[in-house]
C-alpha cells in the first residue's frame, strides 16, 4: 500500500511526539508495517530517479551473443552501413531461426548501444562567428511553365543570424554552385569570408581527407576573395545550420510547390520570400533575423568591381555531323562543323559551342540527365538541307516547325522543297529560325506560297514587334507583280 507524503509527514510528527507506533497505526488508520518503516527513515534526501527498463524477453537471450558480435562489428564500418535493429532481426530470423518477435531484439540493440556509447559520440554545439556561411543542396519539386520539375535547391545559410537564401537549378554541377553563390551575394551585397562545404556540392573531389577543389570553384574564391572549408564527410552536425535550413526552406517556400515561368522567375521569388522570412526572431537570439544579418554584412567582404563569369571551358573534336557530348548528352553545332576542333563553354544553363577562334558558332539550352534527342538549333540545319533537301524527311528539323509548313514541305517536289528550304534559312538569317518559320505558317493560311520576298518582310516585321493585321494585308499584290515583270521581259 502506496502512503502518501501527507499521511508520511503525520507519522513521523507523532512520533516526535512520543505516541505509540501501535497507536499512531490505529489513529491513522495504516500499517503497523507502514509506521516501522517511516519512523525509521533517517535520510530523506532526493535521489536521482533510476529507469526501470523492460526485459529483454528470455527469447532472446540465446541470440545476445550472437547480436552483440554483429555490433561490435559494426565499430569497423562506415556508420552509414551498419546494423538497424531491423537488420538484425532479419539476420537472426533467415540465419539463426530465431523465433521471437521484433521488439525484444529492438530493445537489445538499443541497450547495447546505450552501454557502448563513448565521450567521442553525439554532438557538439558550434559558435559561429558573423560573416560565414554554410552551402548544400536539396532537391523540391516546383511547377515549371505549367510542368512539374524536381530541381536541386542550392541553399545558402548565415549560422550567425539565421538567414536563409535558396536557389533552384537542374544540377550539382560547379557552374550551378558558382551562380547561384554570386545571385545570393549580389543579392545580399557582400560576400561571406568563408564558405563551409561538404564534399556532394560538385565543386571538389574528396579523396580521404584531401579535397581537390575543381578549377572554375578554385577562380571563383579568388575573384570573391573568400576561403572555402569541407566537413568531415560522416559529421553532418558540422553544418547543421544549412542541413536544417534545407528542410525548412523546402516545408515554408515549397508548399504547396511555387508556379513560376522559367527557372530564372523562380529563383526572384525564392529570393524575395527569403527575405521575408528575415523579418521574424532568431529562433535563439530573440531578435529579428534582419538585425542579426546585418552584423554578417558587416563581417564580410565587398562586392569586386567586375562580374564573375561562371563558365567552364572544354576542348571537343567534332564529329562528321559537327555534334559533340557533353556528360553523356549530344549537342550539334551543324554539319559546317563536321571533324573540327571546337571549344564548349558551360554554363549553368547552356552550352555554347566556339569555333577554332573562339567565335560563338552556336548556343544550346544545358540539359542534365538522361536525354534521347540531339539538343539542336534548326537554323543550323538549314543551309545543309537546302543544299540536300532529299534529307528532309528524317531531318530533326522537320520536328521544329509547325504542322503548315511541314506538310507545306512534305507534300513539295524535290526542287520546290529546295527552294522552300532556301526561303526560310534566308529569313532565318535575318529574323530568327522561331519569326522565319511564323512568317511562312501565317502566308500558308492565307492560302499564297511562300516567297523569300513575303517570308523575309513579314519575318522581319515579327522580330520588330510590328505584326501586321491579318485582315489588312493583301499579299496578292507580290503575285501580280511578279507576272508583270515576267511580261515586261517577253520581246515584242
């Protein structure tokens, strides 16, 4: 029977007082057992509680050699592949036979763990000093021009003040970590004296403890004039600060998932909704981000005069259809290239293919990942079909125009197709392939062929901005013309 500390208190004060145990009993109404026990109680000093745990269960006690020999084990591995308590209940089930249920081997696992841990184990709290910043990637998915996308968000986190800034691109590459820096620092106006990195960032290779940082990363520290530092692989705790921004970040400006119109409309909302985030407490600090965030401004380092531009640059031989490879992707500059040495600039967001001088031949949007198709510029193409207008009907061309203009092409003998080709490679030269092949679809819904005279203005005139009424025009005029001039030259 439980006596509680009231009834406690009474015995022992009429026991001060010289009643009897039996009739301190009596008049309390307890146990003569109840009053021995309390009146003889010398110390009743608090004393730390102890945790009665719950036993392991008999079941799995012929299997706790076998467990504790698998965990120690483990001591020698990386920490990322060790047992779960999961996994040693597998094993023990498809090895040992082991007949028990799962949460006797939980508890074991869990009580050994607790018994070897080390001085050396958990975490440590880190001060950080105004003027660093820690970066990592997460990835969220994002409605893109009205598709889904699953982007890489480059996050970029202020330990000292709390401040958080995202960015989105389509991969870790070092291009994409060099841009999406130099957005955020010209953006906050400053630059932070040191970068603290993990080794998945795309902008170093670590080979045990030594990190080789890549040469584009190596030119951006020494435009910025900032220092960069790499954690220790297995210590996330070492950049918590960004680990945890990334799940914030992703849970407050990803939910549900932002609609943007291309990636660059994305990342301005991403950096004015961090922005606003600055407005509340530092969860710690209890002052408002904004103010803390200035102490970093302080701390850092000026904006250089001039831009950095963060372009890798590789040499390509290309191949007898001028396409080279880049990451696994191809990419064409056009036959005019067939077998040449080229130079390939990458940047975050394109490709752009030089010549043997270093003139711009042709610029691609960058794609990451698995890609089938040969990423292309049409106009490219066009001076080679006209010379070979037989090759139109597997060109990639042919997927790049309207349905107008392709059956316009399809249906043409060999020589008007010719002609056609040399039409819109000729308005493409002056108005863009995109204008070149609008300006022919809009004459072929008005029922007249299309002309180099009437392509070329009404292409020009769709670069300008200046498109013309539909109904306004009269293009018959160009027919009339022409016969004329044609009748003109017929000798008397």
């Amino acid at each position: 029977m439980t006596v509680s500390t009231q009834v406690q208190e009474e015995i022992r004060r009429l026991d001060a007082e010289g009643v009897a145990g039996r009739q301190i009993a009596r008049r309390l109404g307890v146990s003569r057992d109840s009053v021995v026990k309390y009146t003889g109680q010398t110390d009743y000093s608090p004393t730390p509680p102890i945790v009665r745990r719950r036993p392991g269960g008999s079941v799995v006690a012929g299997f706790t050699d076998v467990i504790d020999g698998w965990l120690e084990e483990d001591r020698a591995r990386p920490r990322k592949q060790r047992h779960t308590a999961k996994r040693v209940f597998d094993r023990l089930v498809a090895e040992r036979g082991y007949p028990g249920s799962y949460s006797p081997v939980q508890r074991h696992v869990k009580a050994w763990r607790a018994a070897h841990r080390t001085g050396g184990d958990g975490f440590l709290e880190l001060a950080w000093d105004p003027g660093a910043a820690q970066v990592d990637f997460g990835q969220a998915d994002v409605i893109l021009d009205g598709a889904r996308a699953r982007l890489h968000m480059l996050v970029v986190t202020f330990p000292f003040s709390n401040a958080r800034y995202a960015q989105g691109y389509q991969g870790e590459t070092a291009e994409c970590v060099c841009h999406g820096l130099r957005t955020v620092f010209e953006h906050v106006g400053f630059v932070p004296r040191e970068l603290v990195f993990d080794n998945a960032t795309g902008i170093g290779r670590r080979r045990g403890q030594e990190v080789t940082e890549s040469a584009l990363f190596a030119a951006f520290k020494l435009h910025y004039r900032c220092r960069a530092r790499y954690c220790n692989p297995y210590s996330g705790n070492e950049k918590g600060s960004v680990e945890n921004a990334v799940g914030f970040l992703r849970r407050n400006l990803m939910v549900p998932e932002p609609e943007a119109a291309g990636l660059a409309g994305l990342n301005r909302m991403l950096l004015a909704r961090c922005d606003r985030l600055g407005e509340a407490d530092h969860w710690r600090k209890h002052q408002p981000v904004r103010v803390l965030f200035a102490r970093d401004k302080a701390a850092g380092l000026a904006l250089p005069g001039a831009r950095f531009d963060p372009v890798r640059y590789e040499a390509r031989t290309a191949d007898k259809t001028g396409t080279v490879r880049i990451d696994g992707v191809a990419y064409t500059a056009g036959p005019a290239y067939s077998l040449r040495r080229v130079t390939v600039g990458l940047r975050h967001d394109r490709v752009q293919i030089l010549d043997e001088n270093a003139r711009p031949a042709v610029t691609l949007p960058r794609v990451f990942g698995a890609h089938a198709d040969t990423v292309l510029d049409p106009s490219v193409l066009l001076p080679a079909l006209a010379r070979k207008p037989g090759a139109w009907s597997e060109s990639p061309v042919r997927r790049h125009v309207t349905d107008p203009v392709r059956d316009w092409l399809d249906r043409a003998s060999p020589r008007d197709r010719r002609d056609g080709l040399a039409v819109l490679d000729l308005a493409t030269r002056s108005a863009g392939f995109a204008c070149a092949i609008q300006a022919a679809d809009t004459i072929l819904a008005r029922g007249h062929t299309p002309h180099a005279d009437t392509v070329g203005m009404l292409a020009r005139r769709l670069a300008a901005g200046v498109e013309p009424d539909p109904g306004a025009a009269d293009l018959t005029i160009y027919d009339r013309l022409g016969r004329q001039a044609t009748t003109e030259q017929v000798p008397a």
